[in-house]
C-alpha cells in the first residue's frame, strides 16, 4: 500500500489481516446488531458475536500483541492493524470488549504471573466476558469516591457494595473490580480485584433499563461476596493507580489486545439517507444547509482520522499525551452529532420507532441518538475528560 | 477517501523537516518576540487607521530570512532553491504565524508556489530570481472577491512583444513589499499568467486600508501594462492556478494553526495566571472547557494540514479535497480560539495594549482569504455529497 513506517513483519501480517477479512466476513446475524459490545443484550447477538470473536482469535486478530504463554500470537504492534483492518471490512465488534480493552493490557501490567495465565487465555477466545465495575451510585465521575466494601478475612476477602452501569454484566464471568480497603485515604484506600460474576454466591445481577426502554447494562450487587486474595491485582492499596492503566486503554489513548470492527465513519450512510428525504420539496442532499452539515461531520472523521496518524508522529507533538487524551472525547461526540444529524435528515421519519415497518433504516438514527449519551457519559464523563485535557496538557489549575 | 493513500505515515515529515521547524521556531523567538512585533506593527492606531500609513515591518529580519533560504524553499536546487516538501515548508509557516511574522515570506512562498506549478522554461528566471530574495505576490482576485482560480478582472491582448494588460486586480497581499507581481489575465477563454515588476508603466498600486497590522494589501490598477513574451510565463494559467490550489490553501492553514496556537498558549497562561474569586481563572471550568474545546479545534486542523501537506507532495488526486478540509477547519479554529482568546483575557482583551488584537486580526485576515470555512465546504459538498440537482 505504500504505507512507509511499518515493518515488514508487520507488512506481512497486513496483507493476511486483509485477505483472511475478505474471505471469512461473517454471515449475517441472526437478528440486528446493536452499535455497539456495551448493548448487547440478547443470547443469540452475544453467541453470534462470540463464534465471530473465535474465529478472529484463530486467525491471530485478536490478541496478536499478546506474549504466546498468555494465549496471545506474541507479535509486535500488529494489533493496531488488525484493529484497522476489521474497521476496513466493517466486520462485526468484539463482544468481549471490557476483557480485550481494558482487562487484559491492565493485567498483563499488574497481574502475577498465574494470574495472566488464568485469566488472559478467556478474554482472548471470547468464550470468558468481562464486564466492569468501576461506577457507583455515589462515584461516578468522582471514581475514587468508591463504597464497595473489601474486609480482609485470612486468605480472602469479603466484598459488600453496588455497582452500576455494568455492561455485559448479564454474560460476564468477570468483572474488574475497584473496592475501599481504607477509609483513612480517599485515594490511597482502594484495591482492585477480579471478580467472579456468574454463579458465584452473593452476586447478583439485575437489568437496568436506558433512555431508550432498552436495557443493556445492569447493576451488580455484593452481599457477603467472597474473593480470595490470588485474584486482587496489585497491591493493597494501589487500587487508583491500577485503575489509571485500565482507563488509559479504555479511552483509547493505548492500544488494548483488540476490538476492531464496525462503528467508523457513517458520513457515507448519511448521505445515502439525505439523498433519499426530502426537505421543504426538495431532496436533502441538495439543501445547503444540509450539505454543509454533512461537510462539517466529513471533516470531523477526517479530523479524528488523522489525528490518529499524526499522534504517532513525535515531531508534531508538543504533548505526548495531548492527542491520545481526546481520542474518547473527540470519538463520543462525533458519534452523537451524525446521529442527531440523521435525526434531522430523517425530519418527521425520526419520530418512528424501530418497530414501526415505516421507520427509515429500522429507526437506526433516533435510537442512536439516544444511545450516544452512552457514550459521553461513559468512561469519565467528556466534562471530565474536559478537566483531565486542561489540567494534565494545558496545565491549568485542578477543577477541585 | 476511504483508500489508503500512497503517502508516509508520517506524513513525511522526517528529520530535514524537524530541523527547519526548530530553526524557524528559535529564529524567531529571537528575532520576533512579540514585544518586538507590538512595537514594530502596533506602536499607535492613529497613523494606521487615521492617517492611512503602513504597518511597520523589520527589513533587516527579511534580509536575514533571504540569506536562510526561506523564499527559495519550494523553488528546484537548479534554479537557486531548496526544493523542500510543503510538508516541511507547512511546519516553517506555522512558526511564521505563531510569530504573526509581518514580511513578504509567505506572498513570495506563494507566488513561487505558482511559478512553479506552471511547469513552463518562462518560469524559471523568476523562481530563480525569487529564490534569491526578490519578494513578490500574487495578483489574481477579481472583483467580486472571486477567491477560485479564474475569476479575474484583468484583460491581456496581444501585442508584436508579448501583451499588454488593462483591468484591475485586487486583495493583493503584502503588495508595498513586493517588486514583482504574478498577474493572472483574461484572455479569451484562458487565463495567462505575467511577470509584472512593480515600476512597470501603466501600473497603479493603490493601497487598501485593513485591519490586520502584520500584512499591507493593495489593489492594482493596469492601464496599457506592456508585459514580454518572456515574462509571460505561461499560456494555460487556469491549469496552473488550478493545480497550485492545493498548496497555497495548505500555506494559508498553516498559517492560520500558528496564529491559533498563540493564541491558545498565550490565552492558558492569562488563566493560570490571573486570580478573581482567590484563584486563577482557570480553575473555573467555564474558563477551562472552552479552552480545551480550541485545542481539539486546532489539533484537528493540523492534522488534516499535514495530511493535505502530504498528498500535495505526492500528487495525490485526493489533495484538493484533503486542502480544503484542512481550511475549513483551519479557518473555523482561528475564529474560535480568537473569539475565546478576547472574552476570556476580559476587559484588558479589549485593549489595544493587550497583543492579542494583532493576532486576532491576522487570523481574520487568513480566515477570509482564498476562500473560510463556508466557502470551502460549499465545494466539498460538490464532491462528497454530488452537484446540487437543479
């Protein structure tokens, strides 16, 4: 591809991702897909999802940057073009996203040595899902705020609390977890631990219900919840800075062991639907204001494109990190803005719901509208990432 | 868009690039620190604005950014340059705006640009001449303020020795610097393109009043203008104008990105340093969110810039559409930060004493040249969504 600056290890690896892509692309799914892992919500998306993560695994995708005795394929920056390349096809999104992105990279920087061997070789396959319990009724974009309660018993430990907004809690095995150890130190206090969510006793999962009348994630209660101590990850006490690891690959400001797919630039699908709606009796994709509109979200993809590729250049970073921190932010807003945009596109259509048989594209627009609030909320809030931009780039004073 | 382009990852901007960027960043942090630059181009706005004088410039500056090249950095080593990639000439630029820099740089960088994208034997004198510091302009807007190639209000006819010139020309920058024009002139269906020095006769340069104080501007009056054949450096100037496009909005963008980045840093340092309330304002979150929400806007030019940069190098066909994301978003950037920059320095930001003004306009100036972010999108529109079906 003319593409200088890669190896050509990598080269190689490439031009498998790519081939084995266009031979092996899924059939369709048994019934719709939602945008995103964190809505998966029925049995047979997540066993579909499931097999399509196998198989991405056997064909080294997935866990490509992971050491072989994790179960990984023990390659060198070859993730990120996997990751490129599934995005290239439009192929399905990992299911186990929490597992690939956030647990797995924190474990392999924190874990002992039979912890990664325990509990990378799942995540990889798919066949063990991970969810994420780092949000609380009283911390959310406060997060060293937490409650969860974790009292040491000899050998193990006895965890009391409420988690929320757990995505994919319904199918997790795991959950990473975040308890108080200490009251003394707000920050200094917590621990992280992985946790087992289905079928262990005193876990018990229950749907919580969207905006949208979807559920989709759930709250995790713990009574009387028994962890042995091999599974916390780190030391007593370093529960924040574990922390910090996970959410430098949540926010995508890292490369994590996968989850490419679906979810790119939908510049092109909204022109489709403006050429196919009509605006004051003319086409929308001939009304100004719309072109601009579309223009403007063009750019916007572009933009974030491009800032990818540039993060990667040293010379045109005054800021190492400045890049990388608004990649969640810059990503989440783009997606809620082409979403009202197809909203707007779709005019006096949008007010249908999915199951009306004359709601353009299945509703996709209205409904994405409101599920990407899911996504400016998740992850830290963008006010936060707003504060974290300002205060750790530009250096401005705390916000607290 | 969707193809990988045939370009480096890095956009090619290697080592040779990095050190022409450091080198223009710290000979102008010696030689254009803003104090120096207030006093130069905004000492009092009476002779300015009442009395219709010129913004002060350093001529010794520009002499010592002859001898470091500069104007010959996009002119072939054959011919006296340095033939670097606009990649790298873009990078240089930023550091010229970041400096609100006022000098004939970036209307010669912009005119060689054009010789040079004229591809004919006529051109090589002037981008020779070019090269070795003889500063010049481009003159190739109408009347309507046409900012596409060809709308021009200039007429050439034929004569024995070449053709002469009648008509006006206008938004010529830096114009009271510069002695050799680059006229673009009608001529029945084409466009030519002229060398035209600034004593010629039958030339009236006439000054415009503007805002910004780091740049002057005139308007040309061509009465009976005789020009030679061999100054007439080609016959197919559309094509020219057209295919030098690309690269003189990416000069433009780069800037624009430098005026912002100033802007920005100068902008946080006020918020770290000013205290209402017992605090630095920047502890206030409508102090500190706009703030971060210009940098997303700036990084985001810049990336499309050098992007843009690098299919220009590489003759990609996608360049035009790449160079014009990068002004829109360029542009759009330049007019946020410089509205956030004022309002959030308050009442000094108000002042004629407070540098920012001279930034602000300068950016106002860049916004609106060749085209801001409307105009831009207008024509991406054309190519991403299809012609409007009338």
């Amino acid at each position: 591809m003319g593409e200088s600056g890669l190896t050509s290890e990598q080269i190689a690896f490439q031009k498998h991702a790519r081939g084995w892509l266009e031979e092996n692309a899924p059939p369709p799914p048994p019934i719709r897909l939602p945008l995103m892992a964190i809505e998966v919500m029925h049995e047979a998306q997540r066993d579909y999802l499931q097999s399509w993560q196998r198989r991405c695994y056997e064909a080294e995708l997935v866990g490509t940057d992971v050491p072989r005795e994790y179960g990984g394929w023990g390659r060198e920056g070859c993730q990120r073009i996997a990751n490129q390349e599934m995005s290239r096809a439009g192929t399905p999104f990992m299911i186990n996203i929490v597992g690939l992105t956030m647990a797995v990279p924190t474990i392999l920087v924190h874990g002992t040595e039979s912890q990664k061997k325990l509990l990378i070789p799942g995540a990889l396959t798919g066949e063990e899902i991970w969810c994420q319990g780092f949000s609380e009724p009283g911390a959310g974009s406060d997060m060293a705020n937490q409650q969860t309660s974790a009292i040491r018993q000899g050998e193990d430990w006895l965890v009391n609390g409420h988690k929320v907004w757990t995505s994919l809690g319904h199918f997790a095995k795991w959950m990473i977890l975040i308890t108080r150890t200490s009251k003394e130190h707000k920050y200094d206090g917590l621990t992280y631990f992985v946790c087992p969510i289905e079928g262990h006793p005193g876990v018990s999962v229950r749907p919580l219900i969207k905006i949208t009348g979807e559920t989709g994630f759930n709250e995790v209660l713990f009574e009387d919840v028994i962890v042995p101590d091999s599974l916390r990850l780190d030391e007593v006490g370093k529960g924040w800075t574990v922390a910090m690891t996970t959410l430098t690959y949540e926010r995508g400001a890292a490369e994590g062991a996968g989850g490419g797919g679906q979810g790119g630039d939908p510049t092109q699908r909204l022109i489709a639907l403006a050429r196919e709606s009509w605006r004051d009796g003319v086409r929308a994709s001939d009304d100004p204001v719309t072109r601009d509109a579309l223009v403007q979200q063009a750019i916007v993809y572009e933009g974030i494109r491009m800032n990818m590729r540039r993060a990667k250049v040293p010379a045109l970073n005054d800021h190492p990190m400045r890049l990388p921190l608004q990649s969640k932010l810059t990503g989440s807003e783009a997606s809620q803005n082409a979403a009202r945009l197809g909203v707007e596109i779709a005019g006096v259509h949008s007010t249908l719901y999915k199951k009306d048989p004359k709601a353009p594209e299945a509703g996709h627009w209205p409904l994405a509208y409101l599920n990407s609030y899911g996504g400016t909320i998740a992850a830290g809030t963008n006010e936060i990432q707003r504060n974290i931009l300002g205060e750790r780039v530009l250096g401005l004073p705390k916000s607290k | 868009m969707n193809q990988p382009s045939p370009v480096p990852r890095n956009f090619g901007f290697g080592s040779e690039e990095e050190m022409l960027r450091d080198l223009a960043r710290q000979f102008l942090d010696e030689n254009m620190p803003v104090e120096k630059l207030r006093g130069l181009a905004a000492p009092d706005p009476e002779p300015i604005y009442d009395d219709g004088q010129l913004p002060g410039w350093d001529q010794q500056v520009w002499n010592q950014v002859i001898e470091l090249g500069w104007p010959g950095l996009a002119v072939p080593e054959h011919l006296g340059g340095s033939d670097f990639s606009l990649v790298g000439i873009v990078g240089l630029v930023e550091e010229v705006g970041r400096h609100a820099l006022p000098s004939p740089l970036i209307s010669t960088l912009n005119a060689s640009w054009v010789l040079r994208s004229a591809q004919t034997k006529e051109a090589d004198p002037f981008l020779q001449s070019l090269a070795s510091g003889t500063p010049a302009s481009l003159a190739m807007t109408g009347s309507r303020g046409g900012v596409e190639p060809g709308e021009v209000d200039v007429e050439a006819r034929s004569t024995p020795a070449g053709v002469c010139l009648d008509g006006v020309s206008f938004f010529v920058q830096d114009a009271s610097k510069c002695e050799l024009f680059l006229v673009f002139a009608r001529q029945g269906e084409g466009l030519k393109l002229c060398v035209v020095p600034r004593e010629a006769a039958g030339l009236r340069i006439e000054q415009d009043q503007i805002h910004d104080v780091t740049r002057d501007q005139a308007t040309l009056y061509f009465e009976g203008v005789e020009v030679n054949s061999a100054s007439v450096v080609s016959d197919s100037g559309l094509a020219t104008l057209q295919r030098a496009w690309p690269g003189l909005l990416c000069l433009v963008s780069a800037d624009l990105c430098g005026t912002s980045e100033w802007q920005l840093q100068t902008t946080v340092e006020y918020a770290k340093n000013r205290k209402q309330f017992e605090r630095p304002i920047g502890f206030f979150q409508a102090v500190k969110h706009p703030l971060v929400d210009a940098m997303i806007e700036i990084d985001r030019a810049r990336s499309l810039l050098y992007h843009a940069a690098s299919l220009v190098d590489a003759d990609h066909p996608d360049a035009e559409l790449s160079a014009r994301m990068a002004k829109s978003a360029a542009s759009d950037a330049g007019a946020y930060i410089s509205d956030r920059s004022v309002q959030l320095h308050g009442g000094i930001g108000f002042t004629w004493e407070c540098d920012l003004h001279i930034f602000f306009k300068r950016s106002l100036h860049n916004q609106a040249l060749y085209g801001d972010g409307v105009h831009q999108r207008r024509r991406l529109a054309d190519f991403l969504v299809g012609p409007i079906d009338r």
